[in-house]
C-alpha cells in the first residue's frame, strides 16, 4: 500500500467533497459560463460601484456556501459546539491543498475565502473570546453562513508593523470613540460589522495596550470613500476611515488592551492554511504543465523532451513535495498544541509557519509564471487559468504577512530577538551608572 500521508477519516472526507463538487457546484458553473471563463474578471466586478463584486457574484457565492452547510461540509472545521467536526490543522492544510490543487472554481474560490470547507479564522476568534451576547449577534450566523464581518487591523500607515498603529479608542462615559482610518478593509461591503483595533493604552511599539472593538456596519462615522482597485478583481479591499465613532463598553471583543490576542489566533489559523492553498495552486500549475509538454510538439518531438523544460518542473515539484511534508508536520505540532492563541506548542512552530507560508507563497508564483511560460502564447492568454492564479496568490506574499516579516520571524527564532534585546538593555543600565559619575 503506498502511503499518503493522509489520515483515513481525511481521505474519505476529499473523495466525498470531490463527488458534491461535481454533483452540486459544476452544473453551477455550466450554468453560468460567463462568471467561469476568460471573462469572468468583469463579469464578476461592479465597475460603478467601486469595484465590488457585483450582486450576481455575491448570490453565486452565497449558492455555493448553503449547499455546502446542507451537505454537512461547510462547518467541518469548527468545533463541535459550533455545530462542526473539530477538524484538525493537519486535515485543514491537506483539505485546503487539495481543494486549490482542483484548479480555480465555487469549490475554492480564495479571491474572496469562498471555500466548501469554511476557512472562517473569525468564528474561532468569537468563540474564544466573545461574550454569550456578541457570540448570540454575531457568531451564529457567520457559521451559518448568513452573514460576514470584517478584520480592520492594517492601516494606510502600518502593516505589519501593527504594534504601531495609528488608530486610537478614547473612553468617554459608558462609551469608546475610535478615530483613524483602516485600509484593506476587506468584506466591509456586505459586513454586519467591523472588528476595529485601536490603541486604548500603552506605548507605540508595544502590543499591551490594544483593543478589539465590534463596530456595527452603520455605526455613524465609519465610512468607505473608495476600495483599492487590485491586481485580480473584483475588489472588496476597502478604505475605511473613522471619525469619533462611538460605541459602548460591551463592543470590546476579548480583554480591553489585549486585542492583538486576537489577531494572532486569526493570523495563526490562517497562515499554515494559505500555505497549503498556495501549494495546491503550485501543483495544479506544475500537472496542467506536465500534461501539456507531453503532447505538445515542437521541432517534431514532445516538448518535455527538452531537458531545458524537465529540470524547470522537477525543480518546481521538489520543492512542493518538501513544502508539503513540511506543512502537514507543521499542522500536526499546531494540533498538538491545543487551542488557544498562544499556547507553549503554536509558539514554537511560529517560525515553521512562517517558513511554509512564505516558501509556499512564491512556490504557487513561481508554478504560475513557469506554466505560462511552458504553455507560450497560450498561456498568456485568459483562456487558461495560470494569470489569474499568478495574479491571485501574489497577493499572498504580502497580505499573510509580507516574506519580509516572515524572515524576521524566522530570524528571530534563530536568533533569540527577545534574548539579545534582554542582554543590550543590562549592558546599558550597567554602564549608566559609570557614565553619570563620569
């Protein structure tokens, strides 16, 4: 028997996903040709409304998601008091892999986190840290696919650098006001809300001292002037600004000044999955390309006859089987940690996850860039899907993190950051003695 590598439970769930996607969401797809092909970039976007994704796309997609609930799939990754399977990081990355390694379709449409299987990092978010009151509002219909929420976090000053953001919660009564702007706003145009990170306390720099807030979508004040035009559209990556929104106590989602706990249970979740999207796309990229210089001719004899073609895909598809190995090991120790945001286990693979997310981003790129170059003209075209992969999942080497943040989170494992910052600052009280006598 070969081994896989895959837990049985897991395989049995990908062979049953694979026949609801072809009883269910291809005949969707037949249906509606335009939304599907070469086309479907403006098909999909509403021009006159900023960019969004028109009312057409959103039902589509809304289609998709309820068929997927109906048929028990949808919630498998939540825990089972939401209603899901517990599905393990382990049987998310290879789900995720395997759904993107399909091609583009409505079974893993990642321009918008559409997916048969739920990747909602924000339901585990309200789950651990929502009030019973928010949970009631909120986290029942997101998990039951009525309703989506917003993540307002990046700024147009900061980044990854989130520690520093500009924008600030005052207390005023029973009440908090948030001034500042948001940008990549995403969601925000069919939100019921918007979880907006301000800073309540504390210094710039540090995280101690930031708040998460649940801020209804028409709360008065929070308004999007326009959404970023992207690479691959539609867009929904909205400009949001805020001024003197005001909201009560109770909207704080977690413990006031702790709200970064709450990102950093969403960006762990999310990052070793995108990893293991960004490889499907990576192998579905090098197969298609396999396949095609197989049985294409040049100068009379197949094209991967050319060593110069060969050594392009075995480097490509090396790397994925090390990336793949490397994710699933990853997930394991993720699991193996428990839940929570920062528990002792999700602390010490951070660098892992780092590692396969950056490495799995530019993989999903490079496969992209190679099966267009292998497939010529052709493959510049919008009749094959490797452009609108490229173009997708470059965003990845930015948004997830940029690969810049992920190797200094690498380096600082390696290095032991916190550790060489401890010894500079002793060194620096003990020398201050001896310079005040000086």
């Amino acid at each position: 028997m070969e081994w896989t590598g895959i837990p049985d439970d897991v395989a049995t769930l990908l062979a049953d996903i694979d026949a609801f996607i072809d009883r269910e969401l291809k005949p969707l797809e037949e249906a509606n040709p335009e939304l599907f092909d070469h086309r479907r970039e403006f098909t999909r976007t509403d021009v006159e409304r900023g960019g969004i994704p028109t009312e057409r796309w959103r039902a589509m997609l809304h289609e998709a998601r309820c068929l997927s609930i109906e048929a028990g799939f949808y919630k498998y990754p939540f825990p089972a008091a939401l209603g899901g399977q517990n599905g393990s990081n382990l049987a998310m990355a290879i789900v995720r892999e395997h759904l993107a390694h399909r091609g583009p379709g409505l079974h893993a449409e990642l321009s918008h986190e559409a997916s048969v299987v739920a990747n909602e990092p924000l339901a585990l978010v309200l789950h651990e840290y929502g009030t019973p009151e928010q949970k009631a509002e909120y986290l029942e219909p997101l998990i039951n696919g009525e309703t989506y929420l917003a993540f307002g976090l990046t700024e147009p000053g900061h980044g990854s650098d989130a520690t520093w953001l500009e924008t600030t919660a005052r207390r005023d009564g029973d009440d908090w006001v948030i001034d500042g702007a948001k940008r990549f706003n995403s969601v925000i145009d069919v939100a019921v809300a918007n979880i907006v990170f301000a800073r309540t306390s504390g210094q710039p720099g540090k995280a101690d001292g930031i708040t998460a807030f649940i801020v209804p979508r028409d709360t008065p004040g929070m308004t999007v002037p326009y959404y970023h035009w992207c690479f691959n559209m539609p867009t929904d990556h909205a400009e949001t600004l805020l001024e003197g929104v005001r909201v009560p106590h109770v909207a704080i989602l977690g413990e006031e000044g702790r709200g970064l706990d709450c990102a950093q249970l969403f960006v762990h979740e999310n990052r070793i999955r995108q990893a293991a999207s960004s490889l499907g796309a990576a192998q579905f990229c090098i197969d298609r390309s396999v396949a095609y210089a197989s049985e294409r001719l040049i100068f009379n004899q197949p094209l991967a006859d050319y060593q110069g073609i060969q050594w392009q895909l075995v480097e490509l598809q090396t790397d994925a089987e090390l990336l793949r190995n490397t994710i699933r090991k990853t997930a394991w120790e993720m699991d193996q940690a428990g839940d929570g945001a920062s528990t002792g286990a999700k602390v010490a693979v951070t660098d892992k996850v780092s590692m396969v997310n950056y490495r799995g981003n530019q993989l999903a790129c490079r496969a992209a860039d190679r099966a267009i170059q292998i497939h010529g003209g052709v493959g510049y075209t919008r009749h094959v899907p490797f452009e609108h992969i490229y173009r997708h999942h470059r965003r990845y080497r930015i948004t997830e993190g940029s690969d810049e943040l992920q190797m200094r989170r690498i380096a600082s494992k390696m290095f032991d950051f916190k550790k060489l910052r401890r010894k500079a600052e002793e060194a620096a009280a003990a020398r201050a003695p001896e310079s005040l006598g000086a």
